[in-house]
C-alpha cells in the first residue's frame, strides 16, 4: 500500500515539473535558439555572447598546450563507451530481456579477439576518470596558494557552471514529452521508471547513488565525477603542502578502495561479473524489490565514489606531477614507458578472458583480485602513456580534429545514447551473431551522435559557457 502510495505521490509531482506536451516543451527552446540567431546578427554586448560565429570560432581554434594530445583519449574513451551501449541498449532483445539476449551476450564474450575489447569496454569511462583528475589538479595548483575554503568554493562553482547548464537542458529534453514522441523506447527503458526523487538525483548530480539504476542512468558519471571534484581538493591541498603526505594519502585511498571492491564483490558473489556487464535498464514486468536486488552488488561497486575513486586519483597525482617536476623524457625512455603502459592497458582488458571462459566460476582468487584492481591498473597504464607523451623531449603538434572532437566530447556522451536507440529499428544489428558487426555499425553511431554534439555545442554549450564565465568574471571567481 505505501509503495503505490509512494508511486503515485512521485508521479504526481514529476508531473507538475514537466510539460505536457511536444509544444510546450519546446517553446523554451526556440526561444533560446531565436536568442542566439539574434546574438549573431546584433551587436548588443550580452546578446553576442550567443554569437554562433563566436562559437565556431571557439570550436576551431586550437587549444596550444602541452596536454593537447589528450583530446585523443577523448576520442578513443567515448567510442569505446559507445561499443559498449551499442552492444546493451542497441539491441532490443537486451532492452525486452529476452533469451536470445544472453546468446548474443555470449558470442561477444567468446569471440577471440574482440571478445574482451567489447565486454570489457566500460573502461572507457576509467579513461575520463584518468582525465578529470589530471585536469582537476591542474585547475587546483595555478591558485593553490589561495585561502583553502575560498579556493574550494570558486573551484566547485566553475565545475558546476562548466557541467550544469547544458546538462540541465538535455534532462529536460530527455524526460520530457519531446522524447517520448520521437524515441518511445528510450523514454520506455530509460526514463520510465523515473519517479520524482529519480529526477532531483539527476539535477543534483548524485545520480550515480540512486537504489536502482535505471533512471537515466547512463548520466551517473556526471555526479561521480561532481562528488570526486568536490573531494579533490583535500588530496591536493596536502600534495601542495606536504607532497611526501599527500601522496600517502593519495596512494593509501586508491589501495583501500581496491579492497572495498573486493570485499563487495565477495558479499554480493559478484566477483565473476568484473566488467559490471549489464544493461542498467527498465524491463517489461519487472517488480521494482527484484531489480533493486538484482542491481544492488553489481551497482554499488561500479557507481559509487569509494569504489570507482582509484583511476581518477590517479589522474590527480599524475596531474600533480604535471605541474611539480620539469623532468624531461629521452626519445628512447619515451618510447619504453609508452609501450610498456600501453602493453600493461590491453594485458589489462585481456585478463578479464578467464571470466568469460568460465562463466559460473564466482567468487575465485583471480576473479577477486582481478575485480578489485583492474580498474585501477588500467588506469595507471592510461597515466604512464600521458606522462610519455607530455615528459618526452620536444613537443609534438595535434592534428587540429581531435581539438574539434575532443571539444564536442560532452554533448556527445550525454545525445549518444538517443543515438544508439535509433539504431534499435536496424535489423542488421538485431540480428548481429558476433563483434564484427557491432563494429561495422559504431561508424555510423559516431557519425550521427557528434552531428548531434555539433548543434548542441553551437546553440547550448557554448553559448551557456559564455554566459556563465561571464557571470563568473563578474562575481569574482
């Protein structure tokens, strides 16, 4: 009685939040697009902060830093990302929980070269894990000597008008009448089961602690990466002050959350399950008790910050590094640590074959250890690459394209998900028996999605970006 009670409570107040229909919801966004037509024929001094000329300029010029290469991780992370959806909620016997689901599962899975590069391709996220700590630490250490708690206020701020606008206006675009007309199958396994507390998750970045995971929770990486910035600045106040302590600290964290994976892994008899492969979805019929049950493991240990907290603080020490030591690689080290990190990082995906060749195996020695620190080592190999490229002797130039892509990353992740739902009406990735199809259609989906990413980043993104560093120059942050 509660829980229908709670239901309809829910429904209730999510429905006063939301348009009812296609117009409008979309009123507010012509409107916001006739501003920023206006802002690019007028020369009203706020009003050409939208400036569509103002923003493809923005996305054409090049970024001119050390670290520009990084822009390629980006690239390689979200495609990887999108393997791994595509794989999941591209197909709809996944999406309709169907039995032909688990075999095409496991012709991934036994394929013997792209087996584990699919299964396995949720590290993609370990990748911007590696990334948002480097360029966290960075961001830190140019003001580090400034009062702690205001230099902590001004830093979370700028993370929050960085992220919160755009992601804000695809929430709204995602869980509204708009969706639902267009892609009915998104809105049905993604948004469905959104209650109103679902929805305040989303908006308050802590998404990624929801009981259950299937309220748009492909976006939980948005509030796990809020809640590590919102820790980063302890690690990096004592690196700063105390480097000696402050990579203890650093080091001993990164350890106790491999053991915490372990010990989670172990209780929920998950250990098997490293690669956390599961669709996090609505599916016909299933009663909201069961899936929280069935999520529960498998969700604690790939969401929350004291289990996924490893590759982005060690983006941070290498971060630190970055900005502490003037060390200068020779070709022949560079080349050494280069390879040795990227031979350390596909050892890494490989290793997860004896899961997938023994399916029922459990709670093993090896599929214990392997659950507990793959992550982690796979993100010290992404480290040791960056520190090759970025320690190395001489400065290479980066092809202007990744600076373009790399800026288009985020609208990317947040409409390559819609994307990947059109692709549910294509009978040739429906009927996929191996890997080699999937990837014969990720061309497509990338296409599509950073199209997707281009309008986005023109008339939302960069426009809100310049309002908002306005705003923020005008406060003083």
């Amino acid at each position: 009685m509660s829980s229908a009670l709670n239901k309809n409570t829910t429904s209730c107040l999510t429905s006063t939040l939301l348009p009812d229909t296609v117009t409008v919801a979309a009123t507010p966004l012509i409107a916001w697009t006739a501003l920023v037509i206006l802002g690019s024929i007028t020369s009203n001094n706020i009003l050409s902060a939208l400036s569509l000329k103002r923003s493809i300029k923005e996305l054409l010029t090049g970024r001119s830093s050390k670290l520009d290469f990084i822009d390629i991780f980006r690239c390689v992370a979200i495609i990887w990302v999108m393997i791994n959806h595509t794989g999941g909620r591209g197909r709809i016997d996944v999406l309709e929980g169907l039995s032909s689901a688990e075999a095409f599962t496991s012709a991934m899975h036994n394929h013997p070269i792209f087996g584990a590069l699919m299964g396995n391709s949720a590290l993609g996220v370990e990748i911007f894990l590696v990334l948002s700590g480097l360029l966290a630490a960075r961001s830190w250490l140019r003001k580090a000597d400034e009062p702690f708690f205001q230099h902590w206020i001004t830093f979370i701020i700028r993370r929050i008008l960085r992220l919160a606008p755009v992601m804000f206006i695809f929430i709204y675009i995602a869980i509204g009448p708009i969706m639902k007309k267009f892609l009915p199958r998104f809105t049905f396994s993604s948004v469905s089961s959104c209650g109103f507390w679902n929805i305040i998750s989303l908006f308050t970045f802590t998404g990624n602690l929801q009981t259950s995971p299937t309220c748009m929770t492909y976006i939980w990486y948005l509030g796990l990466d809020m809640q590590l910035y919102m820790v980063a600045s302890i690690f990096l106040s004592l690196l700063h002050k105390s480097p000696k302590r402050g990579i203890v600290l650093t080091i001993t964290t990164i350890i106790a959350s491999m053991f915490i994976r372990a010990g989670y892994c172990t209780a929920y008899g998950t250990c098997n399950h490293s690669d956390v492969d599961v669709a996090f979805i609505t599916k016909p019929g299933q009663d909201p008790a069961v899936l929280a049950r069935s999520y529960e493991g498998l969700w604690l240990i790939y969401s929350r910050p004291y289990t996924k907290c490893g590759p982005f603080l060690i983006g941070l020490l290498l971060g630190y590094t970055t900005v502490s030591s003037k060390y200068i690689m020779s070709d022949a080290l560079t080349k050494i640590v280069f390879r040795s990190s990227l031979f350390v990082a596909i050892a890494t995906i490989y290793a997860i074959l004896p899961e997938y060749w023994n399916p029922n195996a459990g709670n093993t020695l090896y599929n214990t250890v392997y659950t507990a620190v793959f992550r982690s080592v796979f993100a010290m190999a992404i480290s040791g690459m960056i520190a090759a490229m970025y320690f190395k002797e001489g400065c290479s130039s980066t092809p202007l394209v990744f600076s373009i892509l790399g800026k288009l990353t985020f609208n990317t992740y947040l409409l390559h998900m819609p994307v990947v739902y059109t692709f549910n009406w294509l009978s040739f990735l429906q009927t996929a028996t191996s890997p080699i199809e999937l990837f014969l259609v990720i061309p497509f989906i990338a296409m599509l999605s950073y199209v997707a990413a281009l309008f986005f980043y023109l008339f939302v993104e960069a426009p809100m970006g310049n309002l908002m560093s306005q705003s923020a120059r005008r406060l003083g942050l």
